[in-house]
C-alpha cells in the first residue's frame, strides 16, 4: 500500500503555495487515509487527522476533514478557497477570553 513517486509528483504538481520557494508538508498516513476513502475502503464520511501543521493540496478538494484540537474534531470541508493554507489556521484550540460584568453595588444612605 505504498506511495509512489509518481504519486507524490502528481500532488506536488496539484499545489498552489503562498511561498514558490517552500514544499508543502505532508503526511503519508494522511494520503493512506485519502487511498482508502477513494477507494471505498473505509465507511466513515469524514477523514479524522491529528497534525495541524500539514498543508492544504489542490488534491484534496472536496473532502471532508477533521481535525482533532485537543479535546475534540472539528469539521473542515476543503474547498478552493483554504488550498495552500495549514489545518491549524481553521481549528482555534483557545478559548475565547471574557472580560467578566462587576454589578454596580448600590449605595444606603
């Protein structure tokens, strides 16, 4: 079940970076994961992946992701707009911060 390099020429071929200069970085486990659900060889709809440092590729169009962040997956449909992004950059692993309301006390005179 191993990639070819003809294989990962056709997905370096298919990206779209924001740096010429720069490869994108990739997972083979994710590609695996990509081979299988192509071929119907897994039932899940979604494709579950723990690093969010990988980059988006044009290959990946119409796929649905999850992407673990820390406590739960949460649901990535790629599409052409995110291609050369990371995963990272659409999973916020913090909470958002709230300055809390301090009630006025009233005064007895």
């Amino acid at each position: 079940m191993g990639l070819g390099c003809k294989s990962f020429s056709l997905i370096y071929k298919n990206f779209m970076p924001h740096n010429l200069k720069k490869l994108p970085f990739l997972n083979k486990y994710l590609f695996i994961k990509i081979f299988k659900k192509t071929n119907n060889l897994s039932n899940n709809n979604y494709i579950h992946i723990f690093p969010k440092s990988l980059t988006i590729l044009k290959s990946l169009m119409g796929f649905k992701i999850m992407v673990y962040k820390g406590n739960l997956f949460r649901k990535i449909i790629v599409n052409r707009y995110i291609v050369g992004y990371k995963f990272g950059e659409f999973t916020h692993t913090r909470k958002p911060f709230n300055y809390p309301i301090v009630k006025k006390k009233k005064l007895k005179r």
